[in-house]
C-alpha cells in the first residue's frame, strides 16, 4: 500500500480506534481527577496506571 493511500475499511477503522481512545481516554481523566481528589500525587497516579495496563490480559 502506498503511502497516503487508504481504503474505506481502512478509514473506518481509523476513525473507530480514535473515538474509542478519546472515550478510554476521557475515562482515564476521571479516574486521574478522583484520585487526586483524594490526595494522590500524579506521579503516583500515572504509576497506577501503568501497572494497571500491563496487567490487562493479552
């Protein structure tokens, strides 16, 4: 496939991932802001996060 060229499944596919990582991303704020509420560093938060990620399953 050649650069810049994309097909419609391609597309649609792209504009999927995008919604659904500015929905997950939108979660993650939430969750960020209600820790830090609760009197949590954002270092520690981020930290949080990591380890949560690498625990999802493959």
């Amino acid at each position: 496939m050649s650069t810049g060229t994309m097909t419609t499944t391609q597309h649609s596919n792209q504009l999927l991932e995008e919604l659904v990582a500015e929905e997950i991303s939108f979660q993650i704020d939430q969750i960020a802001e209600d820790l830090q509420r609760e009197g949590w560093p954002i270092a520690m938060v981020k930290r949080f996060m990591h380890v949560a990620v690498e625990r999802l399953p493959e």
